[in-house]
C-alpha cells in the first residue's frame, strides 16, 4: 500500500524535469505520465479485485506485483515520452491487481476484533507513502535523476515479491465459479476509463471538445450495458448487491464524498501558497507535512478505538473533525494569514479526523461482505474512493478555470467552500444512515 501510494504522487515531482528532459512534448503529453497512471489505476481496479476472488489473492497480488515492477523498471529506461507513459499504464495496472488483492490477502489471518486496527495500519500506508513521496522524490532529483525516482520503486517490489510468496496464504477462492461476465468487463472498463478520462482531460481539451463528447457518450453506452449485464450475470465485475449491505454502501457513499473534497483542496492548497503567500517548493513541503503526520501517528489508535467501540462513532467523529478542519481553513486562508493561526489548525484537524475516518471506514464496508467477495468489495470501494478524488480536483480546477495567477483568492474561496460542502455529507450520511445497532 506504501509503495503504491508512493508512486502515484512521486512522479508529479519529476514532471518540469521531464519537460525539459523532452523539450518537443507538450505539457498535455508529458502530464500523462501521471494522469495515465491514475486512470489505468481506477479502470483495471475492478477487474483486479474480481481475479483476486476467483484466482487466488496471493496469485494476483504477487503477479500485480511483478507487473508493477516491470513497468517501473521500463519507465526507468525508456528512452521516448511516449514509452514513459505506455510503462506507467502497466505500472498501474500491476497496481490494480495487487491493491485489491493486499489487504484481503491478509485480513482473513486476524479475527473479526482486530480488524479494525489492521485495516488502519493498511490505509495510514498510504497516506505515509503519499506524504513522503514529494521529499523523497525531490532528494532523489538532487542526488540523481528523473530515472532513479522511476527505478526506485523496483528493489521494494522485488524484496515484497520474495515476503509474499513465503508468506501469504490464498485463504478463501470461489469454487467452481461461474464463466466470468466478459461483456461486463469490457463495457465496465470501457465506461470507469472513459469517465476516468473525461474528468482528467475535460478542462484540458475543453468540455465541448468532439474527443471529450465521444469520451462522454461511450462512458453513457458502456455504462448502460455495464449495469444490465451485471444485474443479470451470476458472476459479474460489480456485483450491485454489494450496495444492498448497509455498511458497505453507506460507507463508500461517505467515502467517496470525503475523498472528493480532500484530494481537491490538497490540491489547492500549494497553489495558494505559491501564489498568495510566495512560499518555496520546499516550505510547502514542511508546511503540509503535519497532517499526513498526525494522520500515520493516530491512525493505530483509531483502529484500536473501533475494535473497543465498533466502527459507527469513530466514523463519524473523524468525517466531522475533516470538515471542520477544512472549514476553518475556507474561511482563515487570506493574503495577511498567518500559517500558525490559518492553515495548521485546520491540516492538524483533517489529519486527526481523517485518522479515525480512513481505516475504520474501509473495515465497516468489507465487515459485512462474504469472504470470497471481499477482494471484489474492496476493489469497489478503492475505485469509489479514486474516481471521486479525480472528480474533486476536476471540480476545483474548473472552479478556478482561467483566472490569472495573482487573482484566484476569490475562486479559491468558491472550491474550498464547495468542497466543504460535498465533504459535509459523509458525517451526515454516517450519522443518519449507518445501522446503529452495528459493532462494526
């Protein structure tokens, strides 16, 4: 989970040293490194979960693992842009298939009780490899170059390779299964890649652009023909029912508006202070480490706290303690702020609330669902969670649209006050609509 996470936020730092490096590649084409790792990533998801199901999880997370390590290895030598980008969709789709796989894999070792702190310690990773991927990459840049920060991530994925085939079991794999809903997942990849790029490419290309209303069309199609052949399949790539579990639906429903509003104004927030407070790359860095600190340094507690106490109160406590903090911050973030009064407070808040929000959530939405789905609801509910922050930082950039750098205050106002209200709703749907009669 750490190196997954790692990757995918470690490159944004090599992409000026990347244009310089192909100076006849567009900023659009060269952005593709990261944007087609992010889409490859959210399209093959559900896919990867449903093999790991019917496979194995240990077979197809070691396999996404090799898969992983190939693609960075290719991008770490690739001698065009193009190539670049091709290796990082295979990187991704190695992710795809090991993320699902990771924590289902390994949750079936560990009773039902402790499940909360595991899941935790699982999704504090992430956030860990999120948060040091800038610095890291950025010394790596120093020391190196641009095709260190690509073929660092190999020997870690090799040395986890060599763990996990001594370690892990399969655990739970469907017995005799019914022939895979092939037309499902061709039309469900279809459809998750074109909404995928369609909410990458929107403002870029421009939302009436022919490319982007064709993109929108096959997503429309493909979806249609997703849903009834899902409905009707006995072994489809998204099986609805999941959604019919009250812990699992009502969690990812929270989730995906959480991760909407905080992958927009993380986003946001560098912006504003380069542009408002002239701050350097790297007292940006320093100044948006706390959060993600306090986030790994709790999130153990918080998983003990939902083993104890089941996982309804926690949730909901951590969703409002983020949309406090992003609140306070909507409304203290000015020219004449200060980073003590204005924007610490809110990220030591977001951090906390989003400690006891991320594991907990992601242990309620599996506690329901039958082992051998698990790696499936876990796909989907990653998926959710990924979709929703591509859409969150489209929403923002289009909120900020082509206002000149100097004069965003005022549209960075409307997206963080936006995003304060999309974020609103997950406390409010925990609140309301998870069962309170569930441990967890």
């Amino acid at each position: 989970m750490l190196l997954a996470a790692f990757v995918g936020t470690a490159t944004n730092i090599a992409v000026p040293v990347l244009e310089e490096q192909f100076p006849d590649a567009s900023l659009a084409t060269v952005s593709w490194v990261v944007s087609g790792f992010s889409v490859a990533q959210v399209t093959f998801m559900l896919v990867g979960g449903r093999l790991a199901d019917r496979l194995g999880r240990k077979k197809i997370f070691l396999q996404g693992l090799a898969v992983f390590a190939i693609g960075a290895a290719l991008s770490g030598i690739a001698p065009t842009i193009e190539l670049i980008i091709l290796s990082r969709i295979g990187q991704a789709i190695g992710v795809s298939l090991m993320l699902p796989a990771s924590l289902t894999a390994v949750l079936p070792e560990y009773p039902p009780e402790r499940h909360g702190s595991v899941v935790s310690w699982w999704s504090a990773m992430g956030v860990l490899g999120a948060a040091i991927a800038p610095t890291v990459a950025a010394g790596i840049l120093e020391l190196s170059g641009w095709r260190a920060v690509f073929l660092s991530a190999v020997p870690i994925a090799v040395l986890a390779y060599v763990a996990g085939r001594r370690i892990l079991q399969d655990g739970i794999v469907a017995e005799d299964p019914a022939p895979l809903d092939l037309l499902g997942v061709v039309t469900g990849t279809l459809a998750v890649g074109g909404l995928a790029i369609t909410i990458v490419q929107g403002r870029i290309w421009g939302w009436t652009d022919p490319k982007i209303l064709l993109l929108m069309v096959i997503t429309v199609v493909s979806g249609t023909v997703f849903a009834r052949s899902s409905m009707r399949h006995p072994e489809p790539l998204l099986d609805f029912g999941l959604f019919t579990i009250p812990t699992f639906s009502v969690t990812t429903l929270a989730g995906a508006a959480i991760s909407t509003s905080t992958s927009a104004t993380w986003f946001l927030y560098p912006l504003f202070m380069t542009e408002v407070w002239e701050y350097s790359i790297l007292e940006i860095g320093l100044a948006m480490t706390p959060g993600p600190g306090v986030l790994v340094l709790l999130a153990p507690i918080a998983g003990r706290l939902a083993d104890r106490y089941g996982y309804r109160w926690p949730m909901i406590i951590g969703a409002a303690m983020a949309t406090a903090g992003t609140a306070w911050m909507a409304w203290q973030l000015d020219p004449g702020g200060t980073y003590v009064v204005a924007f610490l407070p809110g990220t030591l808040s977001i951090g906390s609330g989003m400690a006891l929000m991320l594991g907990p959530a992601n242990a309620a939405a599996l506690s329901g669902v039958p082992g051998e789905q698990l790696s499936s609801a876990n796909a989907t509910y990653s998926t959710a969670r990924s979709a929703s922050a591509a859409l969150g930082v489209a929403v923002s950039a289009a909120i900020i649209g082509d206002t000149a750098v100097g004069e965003r205050l005022s549209a960075f106002r409307a997206s963080w006050w936006t995003m304060v209200a999309v974020m609103a709703l997950g406390p409010v749907l925990l609140w309301w609509k998870y069962p309170r009669n569930e441990r967890g």
